[in-house]
C-alpha cells in the first residue's frame, strides 16, 4: 500500500495532532513497508511493532469512536457517545482542551474511554485528567497571580515545573508517559516533553502565550533531540520585552552543592568528588542557568543545534519551518544578559516571598542562584547535561 491520498486521508483524520502526516513520515522515515500492506487496519497492526512511535502512541482502529469535545460540556459529551457509539467499538477517544469540565468522572461508567489532551502526545485516563487538572486549580488558588508581573508569573511557573526530578520509565521505549503531563502526575516520569508541556501549560493557565522548539544536535561528540519553551515576555515592571528561550529540562531538579577543595577553592557543583567537603547543600531549584536566554543569543549558548520546528501551544499551528529556522528574525528589543543578571535578583526576591520562602533564607538563596548563573552562563554553559 502506497502513501497516497485516499490513505493520507484516512491518516489525516485519525492522525489530527499533526496537520500533514506526510511530511512528519517523510521527515521521521519509518521502518514500515507501506508497499506491503494492504488497508489502514494492517496499517495500525505494523505500526504498534515498529518504532515509530507517533504512530504507536496514536493506534486508534477503525471502530474506535472519536469524538472532538474541546467545547462541548461532559452532558454533550454523554449524549454524542449514547447516539453514536457502535455495537462493536472497541473504544471511545474523547478530544479534551486542557480545562475544567465539570461532571467529566461521570463518564467513567463506559469501559474503555482515552482522553486525549489537544496539542499533546498520547492518551490518559479520565482520572489521570482530572488529577492533572487538580494541579493546575490548586496553583491558581494558591498564588495570587492577578498583582504579579509577566515575568514574576513565569518564574513562578518555571520554579514548579522544574522541581520534577528527570526520570524515564525503562520499558515505555518511547516515552509517552513522561510526555504526556497528565501521566507525570500518575507516574512521577519526565522528560523534556513533559517539562515543556507542563511549563507552558501553567503559562497558558495564567495568560501568558508560549511556543514549543523541537531541536536536534548532531555533532561528534553528542547527538540528541530535545524540545524547549519559546516565550514572548512582555513585563513593563522589569521594562523587558523580547523572545527568550527557557529549558526548565536542563535546569530540572538535582542535587547542587556548595564545596571546598583541599587547597581552599569553593565551587558549586551538581557531583561530588571524593576529595571535596561539602560547605552546603542547596535547594532543588536553585539553577536558573537556562531561565530567560535572550532568542539574539541562541547560537551562543547553543551553537550545534538546528531547530527542527516551532509551533505554537496548544494549537499544534507550526509558527514556520526551515531546514534552519533563523531565531533572529522572530528577535525583537531583547535584553543582554549582562542587563538580566541586574533584575533577576529582584524577580526572584519577589516570587520566594509569594512561594513562602522564610526572608532569612532569601538572601542566601539569591546569593547563590546568581552566582550559579553568573558562572554557568561566562561558560557559555557547554558542559550543562543533554537530555
């Protein structure tokens, strides 16, 4: 079976978190022989053997019901699935925005219901979407969000996203329950996906827009894919205003600690080596070495990388694409990071008051969360762990 159009259609409509199938196969070749395969059904049946793994986390058969409920209310719900559900089907994928809907776990009473989270890989359960959607209640009663300034909210949102501590479930070969952020919270798993997912998310839960980066490195010495956030801050408290490019992955929990070497020289350091005393050990959020990298400065700080695609979240509408995609000409007035290490101090003072950090502890932390950065970014950040 060619790849031609009666098929692409068919894909296309089970397939419509990605607006054309053909091209994702052209740019991701798959180990299935299309030649060899004679319906869609034999199609799906390839794919969950072979690693490909848009198309195994999306199998959906043919007498699945699929029901795009992004504005319906959970009774519209009901009622589409009671006049439509066919005597064989085997499930039921119910198209959700990432919100409250009320009454949702009543539709815990059909067996075999996925919901699928618009702009998001994989599927979750119904309780799975409403512990996510927990999370995301309890943070907006928590903080008072309303008297913060853009950039004071996204730290906030970068400080939760990433006190998540990297992890991988070994035998999801690709992933998709670290990806997929209501799975983090029934998981504990998190990879880039999940990170950016997560981060943008509370972004987008506070009115703050965002874009996904997918990347590729290839060079000697390392090669990865991995995808950050891209966020267009606007904050007229601070007076900064421009794209910058957050990885809250790469500044992910870890142990970082404060150390002395015999000959008297202090460091800070994520490893600890056996000739080191340890003068302190610092809390899980303390590295801001990815937070807020103006877009003019991207090949510095990332100079073998070539993005892949950019796409606005959640909507899945790719901003543009190119073998290359020239950050500059998406650039506007940033700040130099010379000029940011001027305000951070005062943004991160502001938001440990709002998280209830003790003030006798906020010097401290500032301290040493500036001087992390400082060392980090003079570095050019070269040595920072690939995910």
């Amino acid at each position: 079976m060619k790849l031609n159009d009666e098929i692409l259609e068919e894909l296309r409509k089970l397939f419509s978190h990605y607006p054309d199938f053909k091209t994702f196969v052209e740019k991701r070749p798959s180990g299935i022989n299309f030649d060899s395969i004679g319906d869609v059904e034999e199609l799906f049946d390839a794919a969950k053997d072979d690693d490909f793994w848009y198309l195994t986390s999306y199998y959906i058969s043919s007498d699945s019901l699929i029901i795009k409920a992004n504005d319906k209310t959970t009774n519209d719900i009901e009622k589409e699935i009671e006049d439509n559900v066919p005597s064989n089907y085997k499930r039921i994928i119910v198209e959700l925005d990432n919100k409250n809907y009320p009454g949702l776990e009543n539709l815990n009473k059909y067996d075999d219901i996925l919901i699928r989270i618009k702009g998001m890989p994989g599927f979750c359960s119904i309780d799975e979407f409403l512990d996510m959607r927990k999370f995301f209640n309890t943070f907006l009663e928590t903080y008072p969000t309303e008297g913060m300034s853009e950039l004071e909210k996204i730290t906030l949102a970068y400080d939760h996203v990433k006190f998540f501590e990297y992890q991988w479930d070994e035998e999801d070969s690709h992933s998709l329950s670290s990806r997929n952020i209501a799975k983090v919270f029934s998981t504990s798993n998190i990879v880039c996906a999940g990170y950016t997912y997560m981060f943008c998310e509370l972004l987008r839960e506070m009115g703050i827009e965002s874009a996904i980066m997918s990347v590729q490195e290839d060079d000697e010495d390392n090669e990865f894919n991995h995808v950050r956030p891209l966020v267009q801050v606007n904050d007229k408290k601070y007076n900064i205003s421009g794209l910058y490019i957050f990885d809250p992955t790469w500044d992910s929990s870890q142990e970082m600690y404060l150390t002395e070497t015999k000959d008297g020289k202090k460091y800070y350091d994520s490893e600890l080596d056996d000739d080191v005393k340890v003068l302190k050990e610092l809390p899980r959020t303390i590295s801001y070495n990815f937070f807020l990298v103006p877009a003019r400065e991207y090949k510095k700080y990332f100079p073998n990388e070539i993005i892949d695609t950019l796409e606005k979240y959640p909507t899945d509408e790719e901003v543009e694409y190119s073998e290359d995609i020239n950050i500059d000409g998406l650039d506007t007035d940033n700040l130099k990071f010379s000029e940011i290490i001027n305000i951070l101090p005062e943004v991160l003072r502001t938001v440990k008051r709002i998280e209830g950090m003790p003030e006798e502890q906020i010097d401290e932390y500032i301290d040493d969360a500036m001087n992390i950065i400082i060392k980090y970014r003079f570095e050019i950040i070269r040595s920072a762990p690939k995910f």
